[in-house]
C-alpha cells in the first residue's frame, strides 16, 4: 500500500509548520522572540531608529519596551497572513531581525524581509540567514518561490538579493509610503528549482 500522500500533493493535508529556531552556523541563529527578548530588542531598535527609519516604515509604532511586548504577544496568535518573524543572534545577542513577511499556500510562494543593526551591517550576516531561511522554506515547508522587495536606492538591501541569486523581475512606482514620501520597489524572486541548482548543484 503507498504512502499516503502530504501537502502540496494533498491541499487538504495538514502544511508543514516554519521551525521555531534555525541554526545558520556556528555562533549565529534565527529564533522565535519570545517576551523575556522585549527590553533587549526595544534597545536595538532605538540605538538604531536613525539609522533604520531611513528604508522601514513602522518606527514611529515603537516607541517603549511595551510596543515590543505587544508585538511579540501578537506574533503568538493565529495569524492569517502566516507572518514568521525571527530575531537574529550572534553569539547569543539579538544583532537584527528576518521575517516571512507573507507566505502565500495556494501559490506556494513567500515574501523575506530584514533589518540588521548598523554596527554589524556589513558583514554577511543577512544574506547567511536569508539563506538558512530560503532553503528551510523551499526544503521543509514544500514552497516554490521567494520574493524580496527592497527600495531601489536601498543598495545594500538590493545586493543581499543579488548574492542570493535572485533575478530582478520589475520596478513597481511609488510601491511604499515612508513617513512623508513614497518609495519605488524593486522585485526580486528565485524558484526553488534555481535555487537548488544554484547552492546545491
């Protein structure tokens, strides 16, 4: 008798569920937050708000460890739209954040966001845990493409998508409002297919 079959094959079945923690190599992880995180993330994020606020929209949303508390909190409740966000650890500090911004099923498809501190901008460290990510995502979780949007003058956040070997698909016009003016967006993706043989083949 064979096996019975799993999702996708089976859209009724149950879908896998994104790991609560993901090694990305030695002394550097992706987890979860869980509350007891708030204070230490609430102060990365405002030794930082300068510097984060020029490509992130939602600054003036966190304001106290509290706003953390209350964001965490929520990240524990049923959430329609499969938002995973994860803290970024090296050697056990928060030091930015990854999150599956959207995770379309039907579609098999799923959009990464991120934000790194300034002090450890610069050396790698995102484009390793979006890579952890991805291949979690396409591997375990049985989806088939990625997406990442980034500001077309945000380079840094562009070229993370183009190590990863994302092709550029389009610009979209004043795609976001921040603060006080709207942003063009670049469209990056990679199928599963490329990105396998790409960093496996």
């Amino acid at each position: 008798m064979s096996e019975p079959m799993g999702w996708p094959e089976d859209p009724d079945a149950p879908r896998p569920e994104p790991a609560k923690s993901l090694l990305v190599e030695e002394g550097l992880e992706i987890s979860v937050p869980m509350e007891g995180d708030a204070l230490e993330l609430f102060n990365l994020v405002d030794e930082n708000r300068a510097y984060l606020r020029e490509w992130l929209p939602w600054l003036d949303d966190v304001n106290s460890v509290d706003d953390e508390v209350a964001m965490i909190r929520s990240l524990s409740e049923p959430n329609p739209d499969d938002f995973r966000f994860y803290l970024i650890r090296q050697s056990g500090e928060i030091v930015g954040v990854i999150s599956m911004n959207w995770v379309d099923y039907h579609n098999r498809s799923f959009g990464l966001g991120y934000w790194v501190s300034q002090s450890s901008a610069g050396r790698g460290i995102i484009t390793k845990a979006c890579s952890r990510l991805m291949d979690h995502c396409f591997d375990d979780l049985k989806l088939h493409r990625s997406v990442i949007e980034a500001a077309v003058e945000n380079y840094p956040s562009r070229a993370i998508a183009e190590r990863l070997g994302m092709r550029l698909e389009g610009i979209s016009k004043d795609r976001e409002w921040l603060y006080d003016h709207f942003t063009d967006s670049s469209l990056y993706a990679i199928t599963a297919p490329e990105w396998k043989s790409r960093h496996q083949g």
